[in-house]
C-alpha cells in the first residue's frame, strides 16, 4: 500500500464492512423472505438465491479489503468474490424472466438456450480458468503489490455487463406493460433492481477500463445493495413476488430504455472518467459517482410517485394561476387514442388507461351488458390482479335492475353515496384497493336510447375529490365512448351478417357436392352386380368409394355441428378428461417428427358440454400438427388461473401474422391451409363464447402459436 494513502484506504475499509454487513443482512432478509411465503414460485427462489449471491459477494469483497497482505488474503478473498458473482448473470436473468409475468412460460422456453449459457459459461471460466482470475503488479513506489484482474476474470466482467443489461432489459418491460394499481405495485422492486443492477454496469465497466483492481468499487457496490434492497423491501411490502400477471410484449429488447442507456453509458464512460479525473482524481470518482447515484435513485423515487406529481400540481394551483382542462387537448388526446382499435374489449382497455391517465385514477373499470346473454360482465379493468379477483358478471335478472336504475341517472354521481339497491351489485364488481382514495365516481355508457354499460372510477390518488368541470369531461368522454362502442357492435353484426350470408350460399355449393357424390356411389352400387367378377372393376369401385367417403366426411366433419346460435348443454366436468378422450379420439396418429406433450394439473370442476369441447380441443390440436409439418412440438397444458381454469395448446410451427390473427382467424371461408374451410376458429370460438368463457390467441411468424381457452368455474 503506498504511503500517505492509508488513511484513506482504512476509511474505505470500515466503510465498505458497515455497508456490506447491512447490505448483506437485509439482502438475506429479503430473499429467505420470499421463499417463506406461500405459494413460492420460480420467481421467488430465483430472487432468494440471486439475494444470496449478492450478500456473499459484498461480505467477500468487505473481507479482501479487510487483508493485511495482497499476496494472501486480498488476493485470496477477491477471487472468491469473482467465483461468486460468476452465479448473478443466471440467476437474475432467471428472476426477471419470472417476475410478475403471467406468460412466464412462454419467455422462459425461448431464453432457455440463454438461461442455459448465463448459468454454465461464467462457472465454465471460474473453474476452466480459476488461476487467472487475479494477478499480483507491482507498483510504481518500491514494495508497492497491487492487485490486477486476470484474462478470466475480464471475462466474468463482460457477461457480468451483458447480464444486468439483460436484467434490465426485462424488468423494464414488465414495468411498461404494468397499468393502474399493478404499476403501483411493481414500480419499487423495480426501482431498486434498477439501483442495483446500473450500478453493477458501471462498476464492472471500471473494472474493464483499469488493470488494477480498484477497491473503491467495492464500497459502491456495498452501498448499491444497500440502497437497491432498501427500495426492493418497500415493493415487496406492497405486493409480494408472484401475485400478479403481466404480459409483455416478447420482442425483449425493441425500443429498450435500457439498452440505448447502456449503449450511450459504455461509448461515453472513457470521457467522462477523464472529466472526473480532471475535477478531483480518480480517487474522488467513487465518492462522487455514489454521491451521484444517491440523487438519481432519489430523484426516480420522485419522478415515478403518484403523490409527489399530485402534491407539485396542488401546488401550482394554490400559488398560481389555478390550471383548467384544455378540453381541446384532452379530447383530441382521447380521439388519438382510440383510432383505430377495434373490438369492443380493446376500446375499453384502451380508454381505461387514457382516462386513469387524465384524471389521476389508479382503478378504471369497464362494464358492459353482454347483448346474447343480457347479463353485466367486467369488461376490462386495470385493478385487476390476483389477489383481489372481481365478480365477473351478474345474472340477467339484476343486471335488467342495474340497467332501468342507470338509465334515470344521466349524470356521473358518487357510487358509495347511492342508496339505490342497484348500486350493491356495482360496488361488489368494483372493489377499491385503497381505502385513501376516495368515493367511486360512476358514469353511464348510452348510444341514444341504448344502455350499454358503465364506468367506474376508483383509488384516485391521495382521494382529491372531483371538480364539476372534471364530472363534465368524463360525462363527455363516455358519451363519446358509448358511440364508440354502438358503431362496434352494428359493425359486428353486419360482419356477421354477411358471413352467414356468404356461408349459406356457400352451403348450396357443399350440398351440390355431396349429391354428385352420393350420385356417384349410386351409380357404382348399380354395376356392382353386373361387373363384380371383373378385379378391375372391383379395384376402381374400391377406390372410387374411399375417394368418395373421405370428401363426405371432410364435409360433415366441418358444417355438420356449425349453428347460428350454440345451446351447449352444460354439465359438471373435468377438463382434463376432456383433453384426454380429445387426443384419444383423433383420427391418425401424428408423424413421426412430431412430439406431443402434455402437462395437465389437477383442476377443479368447470360447468361444460363434453361433446362440444372435445370438438374444440381436436380441432386446436389438429391445426398446430398441420401447422408443424414434417417435425416439431405441440404442447398441452392445463392449469388454474384465479377463478377460472386454462387450457393452452402450443407449437413451434409456421405461425401466424398479427393482421390475419385480427381480420381473418375468427371469420369463416378465411384460412391458410390449401385444403381448410376455414371454419373451425370460427366454430371453436363460438363454443366457448357459449360457455361464458375466452380464447385468446398468441402467434408469431415462422416461431409458433398458442391457443389458450379460459373458462369459470362450476361454483
């Protein structure tokens, strides 16, 4: 150690042992945590092990300071640092793949390969090359041992950086996808891994720029921990790990913040560590950068709180000039927003987040009357999370007695303040989350003289009570969502309209078929007995009559069972022996490329027609074996979700693009294979309509499909 310099290299010592110490403990806390609560989840080990690793890091790199020889114990406590930061790339690469998402299959099947090389390739080089993790230096002062970082672990620092931006890659997104209360609850685990994992980039980056091992990094990293696991505690105070479901967009790092951060932080990290050795040496740049990353961490906390923005804009409105709605901007905001989306569904979720958005609520709620079924449903909702499930619909009866009260009301009112016996029902479909956020505000959804729905506003922040001028621009806005959402249906209706048109002439031509070919198997019974002695004729009759058949039961197989309207007759019945007698009862076995797996956990009872679902599964599965071609996978997966069941059927075939997924799946005469009708989507989805439930669909060209169907349970 050079001379003049041990004040300040113990100061760094007893800095780092406090910091790494309680960095470490609550590191600790926090992961044992996770994993003690119910229901652990991949999510939650994955973040215990990754707390772990991090708290032995810090301890190890406290004790390397703590050495009193570089040639023993520095070098000796620094390499089993490295050899424990060789497990941080997979296990938070891992955690972040899992955290909140419900979809977390389908990111953990197409980053296996990655997963597989985040866990493997940095133990690979620690044991492949554990004596060249560090290397002794000499100094520039006589009987100066410095401490260098060997070639393996220069290695561990790249896939280390690669790693944290991966991480954050991934949690950024999940916090995109996030809206309402969800993000509420997300955004401190996701401050602090930011915290956490920024840091990790610019130490590591040091470590890149400078041969010799700089133990200053070490108090940083401390102090990250520290800091990040601070703000991770208040998230998971909040929601836990694997309470929630969001599903992200698969395209990881497209339009990353993270990734053009990152990118700028490493082009522009050369400059600006001349910039502070200029200002202050490069002993003064560890001090400044945690100096700086206190205020940045600080500074986000502020910036992503709700209250913080409400109390700057109470503010301004106290001191100043009080702010009006500029209707202008708001509406041609909301006109934007809605352009075309199409799908009474994604009109409300689309205008729930806009108005969450403009009025500062964190519960937007969309209900509307089903027009087959006449009952209320939950449409769309953005407070909808795992641990407070909604009512999903009301019977006919009190939805009728929901829609005569709101239909008297033209106004937005106070829905906790209503004695009226209508408003019960509304208050149990729209729970608050906060008990600080105020009264649910309601407003009605019409068209003219047609009652659609309603809007309920929950959980506004901090409980602000609404202005008139602001009842009158929800008033407007769902007046113009209720236009919206009546055009949607006449176009529905008129699709639907001259679909069946066009399948009942279609229809003329399938009958006309199945005449020739009854035709054809008449005339061939009539020279059955005239020519039966001929082989000949006996060999063409046969295949004439397989011909024959083949195409009949092609035809009854896709028209016999498509109906206007489906009446399913529903019975108590287990989904998975549904999926069972399905499989079992197709037609052909699959080629020989092609894998079938199936992964069905025990499932409460649905109400269900067995008939009419057993048609649904065969057709999926068909179509993903048709999808494969020679070789592939398809996947079948029963499982519970809330208070409903999920059946997923899943391959790895030619996919399909988002505009046919959105103009042509669902629609009859619409196909992609040469031999299709295009008919079983379209009946599928019918059958589950029927049954009260949902099938949605995720594709991708040339990488695959998933159907997954949900329905409610028989309680």
């Amino acid at each position: 150690m050079p001379a003049g310099k041990g004040g300040l290299f113990y100061f760094m010592i007893t800095i780092s042992n406090s910091l790494g110490v309680v960095a470490a403990a609550l590191a600790v806390l926090l992961g044992l945590a996770a994993v003690v609560r119910k229901r652990a989840s991949l999510a939650s080990w994955s973040f215990c092990l990754g707390m772990m690793v991090l708290a032995t890091e810090t301890v190890l790199g406290g004790l390397s300071l703590s050495a009193a020889e570089p040639r023993g114990g520095l070098a000796g406590w620094h390499a089993a640092s490295l050899i424990a930061s060789a497990l941080v790339p997979g296990c938070w690469l891992t955690f972040s793949l899992t955290f909140c998402r419900g979809n977390s299959r389908d990111f953990l099947h197409r980053w296996r390969w990655a997963l597989v090389l985040a866990f493997l390739v940095p133990v690979g080089i620690v044991f492949g090359g554990k004596a060249q993790l560090v290397r002794l230096v000499e100094g520039p002062e006589a009987g100066d041992i410095l401490l260098g970082n060997g070639p393996a672990a220069k290695a561990l620092t790249v896939l280390g950086i690669v790693g944290a931006i991966l991480v954050l890659t991934n949690v950024e997104k999940t916090f995109r996808a996030a809206v309402g209360t969800t993000r509420w609850r997300v955004k401190y685990m996701v401050l602090g891994i930011g915290v956490l994992f920024g840091t990790r980039i610019y130490t590591l980056s040091q470590a890149l720029l400078f041969p010799i091992h700089n133990p200053a990094m070490t108090v940083v990293d401390a102090g990250a921990l520290l800091i990040g696991s601070a703000l991770m505690a208040v998230g998971y105070s909040r929601r836990g790990l694997a309470d929630l479901e969001v599903y992200p967009s698969r395209a990881v790092l497209q339009q990353s913040v993270t990734v053009m951060v990152a990118g700028a932080y490493l082009f522009l990290i050369g400059v600006f560590a001349e910039l502070v050795a200029f200002l202050g040496g490069p002993n003064a740049f560890p001090a400044q950068a945690f100096i700086v990353l206190l205020g940045i961490a600080g500074l986000s906390a502020l910036l992503l709180s709700d209250r913080f923005r409400l109390s700057m804009q109470r503010f301004v409105t106290r001191h100043f000039k009080r702010p009006e709605h500029d209707f202008r901007k708001v509406w041609s905001k909301f006109s934007q927003g809605l352009s075309g989306v199409t799908g009474g569904e994604a009109l409300c979720s689309k205008a729930s987040r806009l108005i969450a958005e403009t009025f500062d609520v964190l519960s937007v709620t969309t209900l509307l009357m089903d027009r087959h079924s006449e009952q209320l449903k939950v449409a769309t909702s953005t407070s909808r999370t795992g641990e407070t499930p909604l009512i999903p619909e009301l019977d006919a009866p009190a939805s009728a007695l929901v829609a005569e009260g709101m239909r008297a009301i033209p106004h937005p009112f106070d829905l906790d303040k209503s004695g009226a016996p209508w408003a019960e029902p509304i208050r149990a479909m729209t729970p608050k989350q906060f008990d600080h956020g105020g009264n649910r505000i309601a407003v009605r959804l019409m068209a003219g003289d047609q009652w659609l729905g309603l809007l309920v506003l929950a959980d506004r922040v901090n409980g602000i009570p609404y202005t008139q001028e602001e009842l009158d621009l929800l008033e407007c806005i769902a007046e113009e969502l209720g236009a919206r959402l009546l055009n949607q249906n006449l176009g529905d209706e008129l699709i639907q309209s001259r679909e069946m048109e066009a399948f009942q002439a279609m229809s003329a031509f399938f009958v006309h078929d199945m005449k020739n070919a009854a035709s054809s198997l008449n005339l061939t019974l009539q020279n059955l007995p005239k020519h039966y002695d001929n082989p000949e004729f006996r060999e063409d009759a046969l295949r004439g009559l397989a011909k024959t058949a083949d195409r009949i039961c092609q035809l009854t197989d896709r028209l016999g069972t498509l109906r206007r309207n489906l009446a399913p007759t529903l019975v108590e019945s287990d989904l998975n022996q549904i999926v069972e007698a399905a499989l079992s009862e197709l037609g052909k076995p699959a080629p020989s490329g092609v894998e079938l797996v199936k992964e069905l956990t025990a499932l409460p009872k649905v109400m269900a027609d067995p008939e009419q679902m057993r048609s649904v599964v065969t057709n999926l599965v068909l179509n993903a074996r048709e999808a494969l071609g020679a070789e592939g996978k398809v996947q079948i997966r029963t499982r519970r979700v809330g208070d409903r069941v999920q059946l997923s059927v899943e391959d790895n075939g030619c996919g399909m693009t988002e505009a046919f997924i959105r103009t042509s799946l669902f629609r009859p005469f619409h196909s992609t294979k040469k031999q299709g009708l295009g008919i079983g989507m379209f009946q599928s989805r019918m059958i589950i309509e029927a049954h009260r439930g949902t099938l949605q669909v995720e594709s991708e060209p040339s990488r695959g499909t998933t159907f997954r169907i949900h329905l409610p349970l028989a309680a």
